[in-house]
C-alpha cells in the first residue's frame, strides 16, 4: 500500500515538475531583451529536466532510460553553473574553476556506460550491486563538486553580483543539494529511497520557479525577508523538532542494552524527557532568553522597528473610557519594547529632578516624592549609556523599607 501511494506521488510530482519547467523554458526563451548570458543554457537545461520528468512520471523512477537522460540534464545544470560566472566577468579571470568543471563533467559521462552495465547484469546480485554503488558514489561526487563550484560563484561575487546571482544560486543549491543527499543516502543503504525519489520532480518545479523570479528585471530587488515574528517562530519550532528527534533517537538507542531492561528504560527516558520538555517549553523565562539570543545573534537589527512602532502608537493612542490614564499608557507602552513585565515613568519635576508621573503593573514598588535629584539626572546626561536598575539601586539608592526607591543625592554627586 504504501508503494502504491509513493508510485502515485512520483507520478504526480514529475508530471508537476515537467509541466512548470516547460513553461519557465518557453518564458525564458521568449524574452528577446534579456542580456543574461547563461539565459541560452538555463532554456536548455530546462527543457532537457521536463524530458527527464516526463520519462520517470510515464516509467517510474530508476528506469534505464530516465538514467540515461539524467546525464545531459546534469550537464547542462553543469553549464548553467558555468555561465553564471560570466554575470561580473569572472568567466575569463578564473582559469582554475575550468579544470574542476570538466572534471565534473568528465565523471558524469560515466554515468551511461555504469548505468548500462547494471541493467546488462541485473540479475546478477553482485555485478547489480556494484554498478549500483558506483553510480551513487559517482553521481554523489558530481553534485559534491557542483557545490563547490557554487560556493565559489556566490562567495567571490561582488557586491553587485551577488543580488543578482541570490536567486539562480538558491536553485542550484536545491538542486545539487538534492542530488548529494539522496545519491549518498542511497550509496550508504544500496537502494533509492521511495520517498525522496518521489519528490524529485516538486525539487525540480521550485528550482525552475526560482530560475524564473531570478530571470526578472527587477530580481536585484527581490529579497525573502522573514518577519522576526516568523523567524522566531520558525527557530522555535526547529528547536523543539531537534529535541523530539534526539529524544527519538536516544530512545531508539537503549536498544543496545537488550533483553527486559529495554522496554523499561525506554519508557523511563520518554517518561522523563516529557516531564523536562513540559516544565521548560512553557516557561517565560525560558522563551525570553530564547529570544534575547536570537535577537541579539540572528538579526542585524534590535527590534522590528516597524512593527514596534506600530504597537507602540497603538498603546499611546488607546482612547475610550476604558483606557488607562495617558501616563500609565507610556509607561507600558517602552515596557512591552523589552517585554518587561512592568515599568514606572518618572518625569521632570522643574527643578531639574524627577518625580513619579505614572506606573504600569509595578504597584509593588513604594517610590516616595522626589526620589530622583538633579544629581541623578545630570549624571545620566551626562553619560548616556543605558543604565542597569539593579546596579543602580544597589550603589545610588536607599531602600527605606522593601521595594522603596529613594536615591541618596550625596551618594549621587560622587
């Protein structure tokens, strides 16, 4: 059953996959004005993939014949490959990536000749074996050497280059990366995996749909740029994936103890990395110390200034006679920015200290009339860096009773 509805996905996704490379192919060919020099090779390259799509979707994946074509589909990929050194002109600078590209193609025209043999000697289980090996191991290298490539293109493209070459690189990163994965997975066990076999022909849609976003005008303007809402989210949802597949594959591995101890120390361990992941995933703290390192090591930028701003003149602007009074409004308003959990606004006095004007969710905290002097004040104009409140409390302020903010104005003149 299950071999049936991979064998029906196959067909579906190379039907799918043929389909849109022959429309980008007829889109690329069909734009007279494009000065892109790999455009002829990418045309070629695409409408050679929807012949190796149609071929695997009408004799399933794996036969003779889709072997035998997937050559010259990998040789044109190879060219494209090629030509995209040409978008700054380092086609004609860079000798030594010519070497490695007919090397590259040099191992792929092997690939008939194995593909051949093993089919001559299919029902010899050794001889089929070995073909098979080789031809995994070959079409492994093949890809191997294509990321090379890659990462040279992209790594050594100027600034200018590189907005141009984002989207043709991110194609050719999926597809040699593909190739890699599911050639060496398939070396590694002695057969092709139903599963990625399948889905070889969606890979090769959206790489002929980035080929087409990267062929427009206006690609160098073109950038996927997750919100950090999304980016979180997103970096949450791979850490928890990371926990449930160690947990997943630790469990697996206790097998190794044998006999009864097994089932129980099985149990015992998902009993106790449940527990954890229900005690630690929910907690605030955690999801904030989360946050503050992916903030502060994923993103150039701090916050999401739009969205901030947004929020922040959506609390300022909040009317009815329901909202908070226009002080405790800006208070939580600068709060919800570092997601604290409550804040007080002091402001001006007139005689150049603060005074209390407003508080949100800190009614805990006693702060008595003029608790922050002109000293205070002209000491943090002075230095404008931002200020640690604990820190500050224990060196300038004085608690008078628990959670009493007062500020000793001798202590704040040194």
């Amino acid at each position: 059953m299950i071999g049936g509805v991979w064998v029906l996905a196959g067909f579906a996704s190379n039907l799918a996959g043929a389909v849109v490379c022959a429309l980008v192919a007829a889109w690329l060919a069909s734009r007279s004005g494009s000065a892109r020099r790999e455009r002829p090779a990418a045309v070629l390259a695409l409408a050679i993939t929807a012949v190796w799509c149609v071929t695997n979707a009408a004799w399933g994946p794996g036969s003779l014949l889709g072997s035998l074509i997937e050559t010259p589909r990998n040789l044109a990929w190879i060219l494209v490959l090629y030509r995209l050194f040409a978008t700054d002109g380092r086609d004609q600078t860079l000798g030594p990536i010519r070497p490695l590209v007919i090397a590259l193609a040099f191992v792929e025209c092997l690939q008939p000749a194995v593909a051949i043999l093993g089919a001559r000697f299919a029902e010899v289980p050794a001889a089929h074996g070995a073909a098979f090996a080789v031809a995994s191991l070959l079409q492994a290298l093949v890809a191997a050497g294509a990321l090379v490539l890659l990462h040279n293109l992209y790594a050594g493209a100027s600034a200018g280059a590189r907005q141009v070459l984002r989207w043709p690189a991110a194609a050719l990163l999926l597809l040699w990366g593909w190739h890699l994965n599911l050639y060496t997975f398939a070396w590694s066990v002695g057969y092709l995996p139903d599963g990625l076999m399948a889905l070889r022909g969606l890979v090769a849609a959206a790489m002929a749909l980035l080929l087409a976003l990267g062929s427009n005008d206006r690609a160098a303007d073109l950038r996927l740029v997750p919100s950090r809402a999304v980016a979180f989210q997103s970096l949450s949802l791979v850490v928890i994936g990371g926990y449930l597949l160690a947990m997943f594959l630790l469990a697996q591995s206790v097998n190794l103890f044998g006999g009864g101890i097994a089932r129980l120390t099985q149990v015992a361990f998902v009993f106790a990395a449940a527990t954890a992941a229900l005690l630690w995933l929910p907690s605030r703290r955690l999801r904030g110390w989360l946050r503050v390192k992916v903030l502060k090591h994923l993103f150039q930028h701090r916050y999401d200034y739009r969205a901030e701003w947004l929020r922040f003149t959506g609390t300022i602007g909040r009317a009815g006679a329901d909202a908070a009074p226009l002080p405790e409004r800006a208070a939580q308003a600068l709060a919800d920015i570092t997601d604290s959990q409550g804040a007080v606004l002091l402001l001006p006095d007139g005689h150049g200290g603060m005074d209390l004007a407003g508080r949100w969710q800190w009614s805990d905290l006693d702060v008595p009339p003029g608790p922050w002097p002109a000293a205070l004040s002209a000491m943090l104009e002075r230095d404008p860096r931002i200020v640690e409140i604990d820190d500050l409390l224990h060196f300038c302020f004085k608690y008078k009773k628990k959670n009493a903010l007062y500020c000793d104005e001798a202590v704040c003149k040194k």
